[in-house]
C-alpha cells in the first residue's frame, strides 16, 4: 500500500512538472489529420502535443458547456459554433499571433462568417459534404446496373432501402444532419425550423429506419471498407477514407461517394480556443502552425477533405484537388445547402424526433 | 470514543461518494435548461447572501419529472432495460452455476488455476474486450467467416447491432459476476452431506436438488444481484453491439445529456433509474447480512 501511495505522489509530481513546460491540448474529430504532423509540430515549435478524439459534436458541445473542459483547441462545426459562441464558450483569437491568417481562402471564410461573423472566434479546419456512399458492386447486384447512387431516394425510398437491408445500411447519427436530408429529398427548404415540415422528414426517415442497421457516426468508415454494410450516409472524406482503405487492402470492396442530386449539406468543422483554455498563447502557435500552406495540404491529402486555404492548394495532390467530391465543382457547389442551429424549443422537437425515428417509440 | 469513529468513517464514505453526488445530481435536476455555462439555471450565487438563497429555491420545480411521465418513451425504455437485465441475468446464472459446479468439483490443487483462468480476463480493458465481440460478431467477423466454412450455414449471420449480440456482451462480461459468489458457496459446502444422501438411497439428481441447490442458493442470489444491478444502467455494451432498436435508459440518458444537452432532464432520468435501483440494491444487503448471521 505503501509503494502504491509512493508512486501515486511521484506520478502527481511528475504530471505537475509536465504542466511547467509548454503543452497544448487539441481536441479534434477522429480520422481527421496526418499524424506525422503532430510530431512535427513538436519538433518545430517544442511544445508538447496532447491529441483527444472525438466523433459528435454533441459530445463535444456538452464537454464546452460544462467548462473546464482543459482542451486548448477544439473543433466544433459552424452551426454548433455559433451557438456555442453565443453561450460564451470561446475567447476571441489575436489575430497578431496568427500571421498564417493571410493563408486563408475568402470564399470560404465568407461562408463561415454565417456562424461566425468576422471570423473573429475560429478559423477553417476542413470542410465538407454530407452524401452517399457506396458499395459498387453489391448494390448494382442487388438493385441492377441503374441503381440510383447518386439520388437519396437510394435510401430514402423504402423499396430500395429494404432490399439494400440485407447488406447492410448505415446513417448518421446526427438529427442535424439527417433531417435536412429527409427534407431536400422532399424538395422543402432543408433548413426549415417549421415543426411541420419536420414532421414530413419524420415519415420519410421513419418509413425506412427498420431497414437500417445503425445510426452511427464513425462505424461507417471501417464498416463500408471492409464490406461489412454496402450503404452509408456520410461525411465525403470519411467515405473517401474507406474508399481508400479498400483499395489498400485490396480486399475488391469498390466504393464510390456522390453528394445526393437533391441537394447536399455542406458543412464547416471550425477550430476555436475555448475561454478557459489553459494555454491560450500555445494555442495560437498551434493554430497557426494548422494554417500553414504546406501543412494543410499534407492534412487535406491524408485525409481527403477540402479545406479553407487558398495557399495549400498548388501542393495539393490531383486526386484531392481534381476530384469534385472534394472540390465541387460550380454545378455542384450551387447544389449545396448550409443549415443555421435551431432554437431550443425546435431542438427538442428535433431529438426527441430523431430518437422516434432510431427506436420506434 | 473510537467506536465512534470506527462508525463514523463508513457514514463520511457514504456522504462523500454518494450523497453529496446525489444531491448535485438532484438539485440540476430541477432547474431549468440554459444555453450557458453550465447549461442550466438556477446556480447558487453565495454573494447575494440571503435573498439569492431564497431566489435559488424559488426557481427550483418538479417541471423535468412531470416531462418524464408525459412521454412514453422514458417507461419503455425502464422497462425494456428490465427486461433486458432479467433476461441477462437469467442467462449468465444458467451459463455460470456449471461452470460454478465444475469449478468447485475440481481436484483441489487445480482450483486456485481455474479460478485464475475466470478473473484473467478482468487483465485487459472491458472496453477492448467488448470491441473484440465487434470483431467476432461482424458480417464479415470470425464467427461467421467460420461457419460460412464449415457449411453450416451460406449466408452470413447477422448478429452485430441485434439484442442478441448485447445478451451474448452481457453474459461474457458479467459472467464472472455470477460465477465467483456461487462457487464460493459450493466450495464451502460439507461433501459428506452427498455422501450421506446416496448412502440414504438418494439419486444424485434428487441429492443435488434437496443438498447442493439449497446451499448454493446465497451464492446464486448474490450473483444474481452482482448482474442485475449494474446491468439496468448499462451503456458501453448496448451502444457498441446493439442496434437502433435495442432500447435501454442508459442509452436514452445519453441522447438527454448529450444530443439534447439537457440536463435537467438527463438528471431527473438519473434519479429514477437510482430510485428503481435502490429496491434490488437493498434486497442485495439483507441477503449478504443474512448469510453472515448464518456464517456467524
């Protein structure tokens, strides 16, 4: 007992030395950086990486608003920033400590200045696309060579949905994502706060839950890679991730991604100091070592999304730039819709929503 | 005097490690949500002396519980964990009192390494072990890669994200919950009371129901427990192998606490859930004081 009480106090006295010297804690979506960076980062700047994952933003928000959360950096998106911002969960940046801001790409940060007027609480880490992905190969044998890959009615329509049941369906488990999809596929406006047309996406996604084998928001990469589901509503680079997973393991899974033809949520994943943040001043470094040229395009070629710097995409690698599932082109990019947080009350009705579509009740 | 604080310090335990996060639990329990930090009001503000203390108990309601009854969802979902728990419970005393069995029949000298072979799983993370069942569960996992192999079967089972595969989690990570309490009454039994039934005339199936199973039944009760009550609260298990349709108010106090980030709500789920706990909780101590009056 007494040894155990000895090395618990060396371990305390240890950690406390450890807080001495400059750290910084990030607290960033998984599958989402090329972890040689991480080490760089140490190598350049010495200070010492402390790197969490996570998959929601709920779990994210609910860890902001409890406080204390000890993260220096984390990366919330656009509509869960803004709300976020407003209950007071992050510190304006010093813009004098970030001379990589220059880097950035003005389309982009004019779109995310909807969440985050002025940019003055975030800048863009990565952006993205919320659409289908794709088993090749199963789903053109169960649903023949004009199956709908490209249309929500892959999913959305029940006659499909229940044949595409057997191997294996995926959704998010995301009401904020999935609801607005229900309502693009409907023609409505996705971004409706009106707790009818959200009753319309209730039935949509109601109609085809029992065919679907998980509501789950990481699963997905591992499960479309290895065969394991032939169908996912996903974020682009995740099912572009297990696209190439697939290839690397030449295991003959073919996935392909198509953001949906009724229309697409395109989304902002924004990184911010939190108020409390221990090491605000490493933060900043580490912030700014993000917005350099060279290292946003190593970020975007490992993990297949676009991001919000203009100066990183001359080193961006042709299957990143080139592919229109990561850099929409112009026809698709006007086939893009952004959504805005709903209000408490609406909230509510939202989960509450979700969860009767997920479990029935 | 030192009797005093030899009670004293099981009272001091009790308050610090369950009262006092009781009452915190409690208290968010009946507030109302906010969009702050913390998300919910009212806080205590200690330097508005008196009138905040008053204006603090005022906003305090019962608003989170009256929600609870309202929708159908939250009884369900007690009741469908209840249901899930028994049926666990059921199946984990139905896997472990042979096991139990065999392990207190054993050769002696081979009990202390059976017993270590049942607590040697406990060495790795309960969560990579439950990750593992992923692994063999999956469409495309070892179990059915194995099956499709023997020809036993040619389409692929699907077990993962089914009730099934959360019963098949609970039985493995509880087992050893239901296996320990009820080999330790075996293992105490006197074997010269079988010995004197078949020398009776009695068959060794009637000798094991009128001896073994009465004697064993503190053990089978307390496993019994050991199961159950963790079990109505479980997450990590449902979450990772159930489906969308596995429903347990562990999972539903996960979507109030983090989808909804309301906590008040969340806080009042929790307070139930303890409240239908504290019934099996306290038939658990009378059994364990009961065996000790015996023992004693």
């Amino acid at each position: 007992m007494k040894k155990t009480l000895l090395t618990l106090t060396a371990g305390v006295a240890m950690s406390a030395m450890a807080a001495a010297a400059e750290e910084v804690r990030v607290y960033n979506w998984s599958d989402y950086i090329d972890e040689d960076l991480l080490t760089k980062f140490t190598e350049e700047t010495g200070i010492k990486l402390i790197y969490d994952v996570f998959d929601s933003n709920d779990v994210l928000e609910t860890k902001m608003l409890a406080g204390k959360s000890g993260y220096d950096v984390v990366v919330p998106s656009g509509t869960f920033l803004q709300r976020q911002i407003s209950a007071g969960a992050f510190q304006k940046l010093d813009k004098s400590k970030l001379p990589n801001a220059a880097n950035m790409w003005d389309v982009i940060e004019a779109r995310t200045s909807k969440y985050d007027p002025g940019n003055e609480y975030s800048i863009n880490y990565m952006w993205g696309t919320t659409g289908i992905g794709v088993n090749t190969g199963q789903v053109t044998e169960i649903l023949g060579e004009d199956a709908p890959i490209t249309s929500l009615a892959l999913i959305f329509d029940p006659a499909n949905a229940e044949k595409l049941a057997a191997c294996g369906i995926h959704m998010l488990d995301a009401a904020d994502e999935m609801i607005p999809a229900a309502l693009a596929y409907l023609g409505l406006n996705p971004d409706s706060h009106d707790t009818k047309d959200i009753a319309k996406a209730e039935e949509v996604l109601a109609a085809v839950s029992p065919h679907i084998q998980k509501f789950h928001s990481s699963e997905y990469i591992n499960g479309l890679a290895n065969g394991d589901i032939c169908v996912a509503i996903g974020w682009s680079g995740d099912i572009l991730q297990a696209r190439d997973r697939a290839w690397e393991a030449e295991n003959g899974v073919e996935l392909a991604y198509n953001a949906p033809s009724e229309g697409a949520m395109m989304w902002f994943d924004q990184m911010a100091i939190p108020v409390d943040a221990p090491n605000a001043d490493a933060a900043h470094t580490f912030l700014n070592f993000i917005m350099d040229a060279g290292n946003m395009a190593a970020a975007s070629n490992y993990v297949y999304y676009a991001n919000g710097n203009k100066a990183s995409q001359p080193m961006l690698e042709e299957d990143v730039i080139g592919d229109p599932a990561i850099y929409p082109d112009e026809a698709t990019l006007g086939n893009l819709y952004t959504t805005t947080p709903y209000p408490p009350k609406v909230q509510r009705v939202v989960t509450r929503t979700w969860t009767k579509i997920k479990s029935g009740i | 005097m030192r009797r005093l604080g030899l009670i004293l310090v099981p009272y001091l335990w009790l308050l610090a490690l369950f009262l006092v996060p009781f009452v915190i639990v409690f208290k968010i329990s009946l507030s109302d949500l906010a969009m702050a930090i913390p998300p919910y009001t009212p806080n205590l503000d200690l330097t508005e002396g008196w009138a905040g203390l008053v204006s603090f108990f005022r906003e305090l309601d019962f608003e989170n519980y009256v929600w609870l009854t309202e929708d159908a969802l939250y009884w369900k979902a007690y009741l469908s964990s209840l249901k899930i728990a028994l049926i666990s419970t059921a199946l984990t005393l139905l896997v472990g009192y042979p096991i139990a069995y065999g392990m207190a029949r054993a050769p002696e000298e081979w009990r202390p390494m059976l017993l270590m072979l049942v607590i040697l799983p406990f060495w790795t993370s309960f969560l990579i072990r439950v990750y593992a069942w992923m692994g063999i569960l999956a469409k495309e996992g070892v179990l059915n890669q194995f099956l499709l192999w023997t020809g036993l079967i040619s389409e692929p089972l699907i077990i993962l994200n089914t009730n099934l595969a959360v019963y098949i989690g609970i039985v493995y990570t509880y087992l050893p919950f239901m296996i320990l309490p009820i080999y330790a009454s075996l293992e105490r039994m006197d074997e010269s009371l079988l010995e004197a039934a078949e020398d009776l005339g009695c068959s060794r199936l009637s000798a094991f129901w009128l001896i073994t199973a009465p004697l064993s039944k503190q053990g089978v009760i307390a496993g019994s427990f050991l199961v159950f009550i963790p079990t109505i609260g479980e997450f990590v298990i449902p979450s990772l192998l159930g489906g969308s349709k596995t429903l347990m108010i562990g999972k539903v106090l996960w979507d109030e606490f983090f989808s909804n980030r309301d906590w008040p709500v969340a806080s009042a789920v929790a307070v139930i859930l303890l409240l239908i706990l504290i019934i099996p909780i306290i038939l658990f101590q009378r059994n364990e004081q009961k065996q000790r009056e015996a023992d004693g």
